[in-house]
C-alpha cells in the first residue's frame, strides 16, 4: 500500500462516524463502476475457508459458558 493509501485511511479513522458512513458510501458507488478480473476458483476456496472458520470461531465463543 502506498503512503498516501495508508495517509487516506489515517484520515478516514480521524472522521466522526458519519462522515466515515458517508466517505465509504461514496467509495462504495465508486467501485460498482470499476472492472475487476473475476475471481478464480482458489481465490473462492480461500476466502469460504476464511469465513468458515470465522463462523466456527463465532460458534465456539457463544457455547462457551
């Protein structure tokens, strides 16, 4: 990540919750419009795997007593 992403998400975490609502918002509609490359079956399989244990995580901390 380059110095000014990394400067541009600082400043982001600096703003009142509603601004940050409203920058990520208009971040948001900005992205429906750029072109991504479509993900390959092992980019897929990872990130189920990353949600899966996350859920199995979620899981074990709420039977937890």
């Amino acid at each position: 990540m380059t110095a000014l992403a990394q400067e541009i998400l600082s400043t982001f975490d600096k703003l009142p919750d509603s601004e940050q609502l409203e920058v990520a918002l208009e971040i948001l509609r900005r992205l429906v419009n750029l072109d991504f490359p479509p993900l390959t079956d092992e980019d897929l399989a990872l990130n189920a795997e990353e949600v899966f244990l996350a859920l199995d995580q979620q899981e074990a901390n709420y039977e937890q007593p």
